[in-house]
C-alpha cells in the first residue's frame, strides 16, 4: 500500500535550482545538449554535467536510462539525475522517464527540468506508478509510507495543472488493484474484498453485495459449487458507475475472484502454492478501473461485476465428476475442480447480460496456465466474438504499453468440451488450453453482444520489476480498459 503521489507543475525558474533540495533531474537529448535548466545546473556545478554529459558512460546510456552526481557542488541537492531522452518525448519514453525518476522517489523530494517538453502528464504517470510500494505487513521502518513530492518545472504549468486529477485518478486505480492482488488471503477473504470494493461508495460508485441466499435463488449454482468446500462465504459485488446518459446501456467488466486457490480437491502441489493470492487479479481490476472511472468522473455508463469465491479441499467441497447447473441453464460435467475460475466467470456473465443488457462485455481471469506458456509475461492473451471490438481494445493497450494478444476461437475446439453425461464438460485438456477456456465461456455470451475474455494469468503478477512496477502486482489492465471507455463510449 503506498500514498499517491500528486505531482506539482510550476513554473520553470532557474533562479530556485540552487537551493532545491532531495533530487534535481536533468532531461539531456542524446546528443548531449543542454537547455536553460541544464545549463544552469551546468553553471552551479562548475561543469560538472558537461563533463557527464561528454562521458562514454553518458553515450552508451538508452533512452529513459539515468547517471547521477552525487553531492553536486554548489547545489544544495544530494544528487543530479540526469536523464537520457530522445529530441521528442513520446508519451512512451515520458513514461519510462517518469518510471526512472519514479524508482528514485522513495521519500525524498524531487525536482524535474522539464522545460518545454511534451507529454509530462504521461512522464508525471510514469513516476507515481513506478513509486508504488506495498508494505501493509512489514514492520519497522521498511513498513513506513514515507512521504514524496514530485515537482515538474515546466514553461506551460497552465497547460499540464489540469491533467493532474486525471491521472492521480488513474495512479489511483492502479494502486487499488495492485493492493488488492499482493494481499494474502488470510487477510483478502471474500468478506474483506466485498468491504473494500463498498469503500467506492465515496467515490459515487453504487455498490451492492449478492451474498449466497441471493446467488441460490438467482441460480448461479456453478459459482456457489466452487465455493462450498471453504469457510468463507461465496458473493458477487456488484459495481456501477452512472456518468454517461440515462437510459444507455452499461458497458460490462466482469472479474474472476477466486481469494485464494488450492486446487480444491484436485489439489495443487505444495511448491508455488502460495502464489494463488493472486488468483483474484481478475477482480482486482475490474475493481481499480471502477475506481479509476469514478475518481476521474467519466461520461459513461459502465458496471463491474466480481464472482468472489475460495477453492478448498473440504468434505463439503465439489469433486471431479459431478455435475452442475449453471444460472443459464446448462448442465456442465466438473471434469477437474482445479479449473474454477471459468465456473465462477459463466454465471457471473449470464447475470451481467441478464439484468444490465450491456453494450459491450469485458471479462479478466488469471485463468490458465496455457495462456502463460504460450504469452509468457510479456502480454495477456485476448478472446474475443467481435473483431471492431477487439481491435479497439488492442488499440488502447497498444496506447497504454500493456501487452495483449489475440488468440484464435473457433467453434473445432468445441469438440474438446463435449460430455456424455451433460450438455459439455467445463475442461478441454492440455491442447490449446487457454483457447478451450474461452471456448467454454463464450457459450455464456449471448448472440450479438460484443465481447472480449482476456486471459491476465501472466501479467497479473510478475517475479521481476516491471518498466512501471515493482515485481509483485502490476496492475495490468486498468490503463487499458480505463482507456478503452474514454475513447469508446464517452462523450
């Protein structure tokens, strides 16, 4: 859990350099020029940062890499950070800038040159994800949330002041899910999640929480047989957000919760297993996009619905081999309980067009360890029944850096799910896995309604740092989708 920071532009006076404190960072192109602010620096270090800015160490930096002076002379700063950019700062390399200057915050006070330079909204992002930590369970000092403060000096403070409540609401989203997916789940229950997805009330969101009574009667006995083996009580939060016109229809952001995730009876192997905290990322997001959405007050009609579950070996718990009902009707043969998060997913999306008709459908799951081995890390694999859709959807990732590719479903596949004891099995084996999944959950989309299933098992949680997070929870999916509606469906 980290505060967010809320960066500050001011304008650029040269005169204050002398006497910032904390980090002072210099943007200097490749080819080693310097601008106002930099020849400045230059002047109080007796030309220290040319010298820097002539080293071999300076030329075989890449963009968006950094070298510093420690304890410059003359100023009163504990360092120079100085940054190599390119002429032009793309929104890409604003934010694997900020992501740099971003890394170094922890506590401290920094100061950016940003001179005339565009995008810094963007290099402002960068900084304020990159800063994140989560810390809720260390004690001492590695536990304190040490405060920062980011300041952009900038010839256009006018221009770049009115975005900052943008993307502290975005910053925001982000972090909320991160907080949620790094959360053990001694402490994330079902019952904690649902009480902190009510916390958007503040923000405007109606919230309301189906507890099991609600999901017996509505039918969604595939969701409640993956839950029945735990101790903590199965429910569906539902989340809506009312800024677009009356009247039009929801887009639909539907998120698997599985809090933790054991296998259940067809138990996973001990090594790895605590890793399935994060087995409710798809929630997670769905979670931070709402409060993203809400914080920036978004034009558009839009409902998160998350199916929050806990997979156990108990001797109430589901086996192989039975046979459920799900809301819509189907019969499906529980072929391994080890695959619940598509159970949970198909009733929750059978509500969702039920009761809210939406316009376009988004469904996230750390669903399968096929779409890992076949993306990796790098990117979440993409399902969808609508290529316009879908091609928007890419667009706004490809806009945001967040990996996503699409992955084929054909109704071949289908024949991987067929049973002989019920309308069809709910697991296809080994052969494209992640694709037999999407298979299954699209029998849950009703015709016509757009829809994407993305497959977030490799992206949700990372062992290394990523460009804009440490390792841990990244947070993916909430810029995406947060950019999704704003391009789509507001306005």
């Amino acid at each position: 859990m980290t505060d967010v920071i809320t960066p500050a532009f001011q304008p650029l006076d040269i005169e204050t350099l002398a006497a910032a404190e904390g980090r002072v960072v210099v943007l200097a192109p490749d080819e080693g020029s310097m601008d106002k602010g930099a020849r400045r620096v230059n002047r109080l270090t007796k030309g220290a940062l040319e010298r820097l800015l002539g080293s071999d160490g300076f030329d075989k930096l890449k963009a968006g890499e950094a070298m510093s002076l420690a304890w410059p002379v003359g100023m009163a700063a504990e360092a120079v950070d100085v940054v190599k950019i390119e002429k032009r700062l793309t929104p890409e390399l604003a934010r694997k800038v900020g992501a740099t200057i971003g890394a170094k915050l922890n506590g401290k006070s920094v100061t950016v040159i940003a001179g005339s330079h565009r995008n810094l909204d963007q290099l402002a992002l960068g900084a304020m994800l990159r800063a994140y930590a989560f810390v809720a369970h260390k004690t001492g000092e590695a536990g304190e949330v040490k405060d920062s403060a980011l300041t952009l000096l900038t010839t256009q403070p006018d221009q770049w002041t009115p975005t900052v409540a943008g993307i502290k609401a975005l910053a925001d989203g982000v972090f909320l899910t991160r907080d949620l997916v790094n959360e053990p789940s001694n402490v994330l229950t079902t019952t904690e999640f649902a009480k902190r997805a009510e916390g958007l009330k503040e923000l405007g969101v109606e919230v309301e929480v189906l507890e099991e009574d609600d999901l017996e009667k509505l039918g969604m006995r595939a969701l409640l047989a993956v839950g029945q083996g735990s101790e903590s009580p199965s429910k569906v939060v539902v989340m809506q957000w009312k800024g677009g016109k009356d009247g039009d229809a929801p887009v639909a952001l539907i998120g698997k919760g599985v809090c933790f995730d054991s296998g259940g009876i067809s138990i996973k192997p001990a090594g790895g297993m605590e890793d399935m905290t994060m087995d409710m990322g798809g929630a997670g997001t769905v979670t931070g996009v709402m409060k993203a959405l809400a914080g920036r007050k978004a034009a558009a009609n839009v409902v998160g619905l998350i199916g929050l579950v806990e997979n156990m070996p108990d001797g109430k718990a589901q086996r192989p081999g039975d046979i459920v009902t799900t809301m819509k009707g189907d019969t499906v043969e529980v072929i391994n309980t080890d695959a619940e998060g598509r159970m949970v997913l198909c009733d929750v999306l059978w509500y969702a067009q039920e009761r809210f008709s939406p316009v376009a459908m988004v469904d996230l799951a750390t669903l399968t360890g096929a779409c890992v081995i076949a993306l990796g890390h790098e990117n979440a694999g993409v399902f969808s029944n609508d290529d316009d859709f879908c091609r928007d959807f890419l667009k706004a990732a490809e806009t945001e850096e967040e990996g996503a590719w699409r992955l084929p479903l054909s109704p071949a596949y289908d024949k991987a799910l067929e049973s002989a004891k019920a309308d069809f099995k709910h697991v296809g084996g080994r052969p494209a896995g992640a694709t037999t999944a999407a298979q299954f959950l699209q029998r849950f989309v009703k015709d016509g309604v757009p829809w994407i299933h993305l497959d977030i098992a490799g992206v949700a949680d990372v062992k290394s740092p990523t460009a804009l997070a440490p390792k841990g929870a990244t947070g993916w999916g909430v810029r995406a989708l947060n950019r999704l509606i704003a391009d789509n469906y507001e306005g």
